[in-house]
C-alpha cells in the first residue's frame, strides 16, 4: 500500500504520515528532508540557492545529513523551497523517491508532489491543508520552544513566500492530485487530525 501525504508547511502533514507509517506498520519518507539536504548544503558551501549548477552540485549530499537538527531551521526551509523550483535538482532526486515509493510492502511518503509526480499510482493519497494564519501559529510556537523569537507577522510573511514559490513553480508545483482526499487540520487537535487520515485511509483501501 502506498499512501502519498502533501500539503504546504505547518500543515500537519508530516505528523499525520509519520502516524499513518506506525498505524499501518510501513516505512516513511519525509521528501522535504531531501530539499533541506540541497538547501544545506548549497548554505553551508556558500553557493546561490537560486543558481541551478550551484544547487545542482549540491544533490550528492552524505545520507547521515539527513538525521542533522540544522536541516529543521528556518534557513535550511526556505533554501530548499528556492532549490526545489529547480528541475534538474527535482530529477536528481526523482529517482530515489520513486523507489521508496514502490518497495515491496509499500511506504508512506510527504511531500508537495507525492500524489501527482512521484506516485500517481498511490492506493491513497490525502492533501493536509490548514489556513496560512494557523500554519504561521504552529510554526511561531515551534521556534519559540527552539528560543527563537520572531514576530508572527514575520512567520506568516514566510509562510506565504514559501506557499508562493511552491505552488508557482511550472516544475511539479505544490497541487491538491484530482483523486486526493483534502484533510483540513485548521480546527483539528494532532490526535483528531490523525483520526481522520485514518478513518479517510480506511475509506479508500
Ligand atoms: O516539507 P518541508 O517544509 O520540509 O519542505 C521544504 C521545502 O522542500 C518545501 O518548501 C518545498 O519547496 C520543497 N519540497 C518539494 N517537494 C517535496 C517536498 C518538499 O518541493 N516533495
């Protein structure tokens, strides 16, 4: 059974297929990680994330990179939405994507394209949405507790620009697949929200 999650930032996404992998007893994939990689990777080399070769060399990252905290920063998040609109990073890392997909036994994966690009065959797919206002609340009280301190006004304007690069880009943008079941977690506690990818999961086995 292969299940395809997307969503934009501070959706739930990420929770909800991590729940849905230890529900269903299957490996998960968090592509967004990948993007992070390049992002990083590009930062640290002190190379343009906007620059195709630039990020281009950079999609042959060491994979004990990907168990790194500094890929959940704020920098490594919006770095891998500028890398991620380039296609020839988006076909370095096609491959290794699909393949997780397809394993035997089936995977979970989240992403933004999982539904439409990676794996259009998947048994389910859900899109995770909630409104930017919300996302920006969840990702504000997250850095907190990391003692980060910004402005909500700031989150959210981060929130947008991000939401704008991924839907905008014409190489896999960030779009809800026709077959997608749309959970919106705006209202919703983790646990409802889980509960509800599940029931929706159920639904469509
Ligand atoms: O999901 P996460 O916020 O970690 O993703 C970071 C960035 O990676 C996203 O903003 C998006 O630009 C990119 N990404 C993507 N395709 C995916 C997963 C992530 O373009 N399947």
């Amino acid at each position: 059974m292969i299940i395809a999650v997307d969503g934009p930032a501070a959706s739930g996404k990420g929770t909800i297929a991590r729940a849905l992998a230890k529900h269903y007893g299957l490996p998960h994939l968090d592509t967004g990680l990948l993007y992070r990689a390049v992002g990083a990777t590009v930062l640290k080399n002190d190379l343009d994330p906007s620059n195709e070769a630039d990020a281009v060399a950079s999609c042959s990252f060491d994979d004990s990179l990907l168990d790194d905290p500094a890929l959940k920063t704020e920098d490594a998040g919006k770095a891998a939405s500028i890398v991620s609109a380039h296609p020839l990073v988006r076909a370095a890392l096609l491959l290794r994507q699909k393949k997780f997909a397809h394993q035997p036994g089936g995977a979970v994966l989240d992403g933004r394209d999982i539904g439409t690009v990676i794996a259009p065959d998947a048994d389910v797919k859900l899109f995770v949405k909630a409104t930017p206002m919300i996302r920006a609340q969840r990702r504000h009280l997250e850095l907190r507790k990391q003692g980060i301190l910004a402005s909500i006004d700031k989150v959210l304007g981060d929130i947008r620009a991000r939401d704008e690069r991924d839907t905008k880009r014409s190489d896999a943008p960030m779009k809800q697949a026709e077959d997608a079941a749309l959970l919106d977690t705006s209202f919703l506690s983790i646990d409802a929200a889980v509960q509800r990818a599940i029931a929706l999961v159920e639904a469509r086995m």
